[in-house]
C-alpha cells in the first residue's frame, strides 16, 4: 500500500519490522547512502520518559558524494540533511517504511541546482522502496 504526506513517501509491507529495518539498510547501502544517524524511538521514549511506543526507528541516510556536490552549491543546507527514513509497526500491527521526501524538504530553498540534487535522492529512495 502507497503512503504519502505532504512531507514524506513510503510503503506498508509485508514483512515484520525486523526483516523491514534489515532491509531498508540493505537497499539503502546498495543505492549509495550510508547510515549517519540512527534513533531508536521506542528505546529512548522508555529511557527517558518511562513511556511505550511502538517499534519505531529514524535511519538518518546520506549519500556522501551528493551531500558533499549539494553542500558546495548551498552551504547552509546542512540544516536539512540526512534525509530520513523510518521504519515502524502501524497501529494495525503492519510495518511501514516512509521516506522523506527530498524534494518537498529542499524546494524551500529555490535553487534550481539543488532541485535536480533532490529530484535525484527521490529517484533513488523510490528505488529503495521498489525493492522492499
């Protein structure tokens, strides 16, 4: 099943959350990007709050040859960068896996050069999700 925001793209699949969160990594790595950031939501809402939630990951993705060309043309895109994917168990107990969508996040920015940046991290992401 297709998911989108206005912010985000993704997919349910049929797979648990482990065999997902194995997965994405696989395909992530195989498009190019590297893991810079990852947060475990449901560990640290119990370490720090004492409160459950859901299986719940944030993978913090970053291809480093196009972060390195997009912040050479844009300095202070830093602020939008990794871009994340999330891994996590919908409510009806199946596993979804959503994108941040690259060309919403950086079309604020209004450079054209940048745009195609993002145009292409989506191609690869929708590739990404092709494979789950």
């Amino acid at each position: 099943m297709e998911l989108k925001t206005p912010y985000a793209f993704g997919k349910t699949v049929e797979m648990t959350y482990a065999e997902a969160e194995k997965k994405v990594r696989e395909e992530l790595s195989k498009e190019g990007f590297g893991i810079l950031t990852e947060i475990d939501v449901k560990k640290k809402f119990a370490e720090k709050l004492q409160k459950e939630f859901r299986n719940y990951v944030i993978l913090g993705a970053c291809s480093p040859p196009t972060a390195y060309e997009a912040l050479g043309r844009e300095v202070n895109l830093g602020t939008l960068l990794p871009c994340n994917v999330v891994v996590h168990t919908r409510d009806d107990g199946k596993t979804a896996v959503m994108v941040m969508d690259p060309v919403a996040a950086l079309s604020m920015i209004g450079n054209p050069q940048i745009a195609e940046i993002a145009q292409q991290i989506a191609e690869k992401m929708r590739r990404v999700l092709a494979a789950l």
